[in-house]
C-alpha cells in the first residue's frame, strides 16, 4: 500500500550526492584495483619468490581473491547500520577503512625483509579492504537511486558503476607510469608510490562526502518507526530469491570485467610477450571508454527497460568469448589486443555493468534495499569476480586459454542470463517508493 511521497530535494543537491557517489566510488576502487594489478605485475615476486612466476603470481591472485571473501561480511556490517543508522555514515567509514587500509600496504616489508610475516601482514590489509569495500557499493548506489526521480534512476544508478572504471583507469595510469622506472627500482619501492597516493584521493573523497545530506527514502522510513530491527535477517527471510538472483546477475559482468582488466595483464605480458607498460596503456583506454559506456548502457536501460540492454550484455559476452582468444592468437600483437579488449571491456560489459546498481535496489523495498542488494552483490562478487583471476590463471596454466577459458566464459553468461530473465519478470521488482513490504514479490514465489 503506498504511502506518502518521499520528500524532495534541490536537483543541485542531488548532483551533488551522484558526484559524491562517483567520486568516492571511484577512490575505493582505485585502492581496491592497485591490488589486482600489483598480484598481476610485482606481488609474486616480492611477497612469493620461492614459487615458479606463474605459481607466485596464482599465489598473489589467492591472496586478491580473499579480499572478496571478506567483502561480504563488510557489506552486512555495514548494510545493517545503513538501514537503521543511514546511508551517509557508513560511506564515511567505509572510505576511510579502505584509505587506511591501501596506505599501509604501501608500508609493508617484502618477504625478503621479513620472511613469511611479508604474505600475512599482505593478507591482512587485503581482508580490510575487502570488508571496507563490501560497504561502499550499496551505500553509494542507494544515496545516487533514492536521490533520483523515477525514469532517470538508471542513469544516476551507474555513476557509482563508472566509479569503477574510473578507479581501474588511475590505478592501471598510476602503475603505468611508476613501470616507467628502472626495474630494479620499480620493484625496491616504486611500486609503493600508488598505494601511498592513495590517501590524497581518500582525503578528497571525504571531502565531497561530507557534503551530502541523507537519501530521502531513508528519511521516510526512519521517520515512519518502519526501519527493520535485522535488516539483513528480514531481507533473507522475506526476499531469499531475489538474493539468489541478484548473485547470479553479478557472474558474467564480474567475469567479464576481471578478465580484461586484471587476467589480460597476466596473458598478454606472459604468453603472448607483451610489455608490461602497453598492456597497462590499453586497459586504461578501455577504462576511459566505459566511463562513456557506462552511463549510456543506463540511459538506455530507462529507456527500454533493464531486461533487455542486461540480457543483450550477457548474450554478447558468451558469443565473444571464442573470438577474443582466437583473434589475438592468429594476429598477436598489441593493436589486435588493445581494439579486441576495448570491445570487451568497454563496449560489452557496460551493457551489464551500466543497469546493474539500480536493478539491484529495485529488487528489495527501502526498508532492507541497503542489506539486500549488498548482500546479493558482494556474494556474487566472490563468485564472480574474487576467483575470476585465480581461475582464469588456472585455466591458463592447464592448457592453451583458446581452449580452456572461453567453456568458461560461456557458462556463467548462460547463469547470469537466466538470473536476469527471472529477476526482470513483472512484479518482482520494488520499483515504487511505497514503504509495504510486497514480500510475495521478493520471497520465493
């Protein structure tokens, strides 16, 4: 039953939430990405130098992969307080847990210096970043969707999703340019360089956060006495298979995007010969272009609908999983790569990646909509894009990648395109701003 209205604010404020939640967006993924790409580069040699270079690099990505394992207990921990305490706050913390966080990995010993202390300390400080980035995604979202007036929540919903290219496009440009060193010293202590940075862009994150006021569906539910006194418990308890799917929506568009930007610098420098800076050079450009892409998938998703801009992505990411190896094993070379990884990562997973954050908030009712779609996202980020590079390692060390990794490519677009159909069916999704619950639309119907 519909309620009253969610009062309105000055659409300068809400460009300013929506330039609050790219920007900071954008900060936490840049100290969560510096990570995957040193894995890529340098941490197998500086924290698993006793292991061959491809097992040291298998071991760094293990250690990339934890951070996902604790993503989703950062997203409970702070979905919880963000349904009863506020949006805002726990945006705060997360970016400051995140910035901390990257900042002492930029202070650590190497396993030269240390021995095995190296690799714990390493683990350590990847488990904060996860749990402070497992916070951040549904905060961001949310002030950006529930800011916005129905017909443009797409678009203002995948601002928080360009910050994750933008993220990928200073921490790729970061490493780019401190590679540009000599080796030797690149690897005693210019790749540090990025992970200090960090607290800059931390320091101007907050900054723009700070000056932002609270989601006003938020508002309306705190101020109604209907905030959940568990919001994670109810949301399993009252929408499990609206979870379930929005974990399986994550498979293709996590794969997708790890595969390009994290997996592609591991491949191309170690199989097909490439220098470690052009590879970098393209993943930025591809990045730049999903800044663009992004945005547009979005629009168009209000325009046409979800459903169909998701499902053309997950579609076009299984029928390209072939080509993209084929064509840069007949015609190597860093051209082939940097227009074959563009058409994957900027052109193809905007079409999932761009719809995703506001098809997520639509699937769960205001009360418990920060629990849910945290808790939906953060599991499948795990599943989707923690193991991503240590699988695509895997594949790549059990055979040829033309033939082991496109099987796998294939399988989770089938999952994730079955996830949409059914996520995107009428009435399963909360897309008024009424405060009843509807559970007949999230359970297990």
């Amino acid at each position: 039953m519909p309620t009253t209205a969610k009062p309105a604010h000055s659409r300068s404020m809400t460009r300013r939430v929506i330039t609050a939640s790219f920007v900071g967006t954008a900060v936490e993924w840049y100290d969560f990405y510096l990570y995957g790409t040193a894995s890529a580069l340098v941490f197998g040699t500086l924290f698993f130098p006793d292991f061959d270079p491809l097992v040291g690099t298998l071991a760094a990505f293990g250690t990339f992969a934890a951070g996902f394992l604790a993503r989703p207990i950062g997203g409970v921990v702070f979905s919880h307080f963000g349904d009863r305490v506020g949006r805002k706050t726990m945006l705060v913390y997360s970016l400051l847990g995140m910035g901390v966080a990257t900042f002492l990995i930029g202070l650590l010993p190497t396993y030269d210096q240390v021995g095995v202390l190296a690799p714990a300390l390493l683990l350590l400080l990847r488990l904060a970043q996860g749990f402070a980035v497992g916070g951040e995604w549904g905060g961001a979202v949310l002030m950006s969707v529930e800011h916005e007036q129905h017909g443009r929540r797409g678009l203002a919903g995948s601002w928080t999703q360009a910050g994750s290219p933008a993220g990928l496009v200073l921490s790729t440009v970061a490493f780019a340019l401190t590679a540009l060193m000599p080796a030797d010293q690149f690897a005693a202590w210019g790749w540090r360089i990025p992970f200090l940075f960090s607290a800059v862009l931390v320091a101007l994150g907050l900054f723009i956060r700070l000056r932002v006021i609270e989601s006003p569906e938020f508002e309306q539910v705190k101020s109604s006495g209907a905030t959940a006194s568990v919001p994670v418990l109810e949301a399993i308890r009252e929408h499990p298979l609206n979870i379930f799917l929005a974990v399986a929506t994550c498979l293709a568009p996590f794969v997708n995007f790890y595969l390009f930007a994290t997996f592609v610098l591991t491949w191309a420098t170690q199989s097909l010969g490439m220098p470690r800076g052009a590879v970098l050079t393209i993943v930025a450009v591809a990045g730049v272009v999903e800044l663009v892409t992004i945005p547009l998938a979005a629009a168009l998703s209000d325009r046409v609908g979800r459903r169909r801009v998701f499902l053309t992505g997950a579609l076009l990411f299984a029928l390209y999983a072939y080509p993209f190896f084929l064509v840069n094993a007949a015609l190597p070379g860093t051209a082939t790569l940097a227009v074959t990884t563009v058409v994957g990562l900027g052109l193809i997973h905007p079409l999932m990646y761009g719809p995703m954050a506001t098809l997520f908030a639509e699937l769960f009712p205001p009360r418990v909509r920060y629990s849910g779609a945290s808790l939906g996202y953060q599991v499948g980020a795990i599943l989707g894009g923690g193991f991503a590079p240590l699988i695509l390692t895997s594949l790549l060390a059990a055979g040829s990648a033309v033939v082991t990794i496109p099987p796998y490519m294939i399988l989770v677009s089938v999952l994730t395109f079955g996830a949409v159909w059914w996520a995107t069916q009428p009435g399963r999704r909360f897309e008024d701003e009424g405060l009843a619950p509807a559970t007949s639309r999230g359970g297990t119907a």
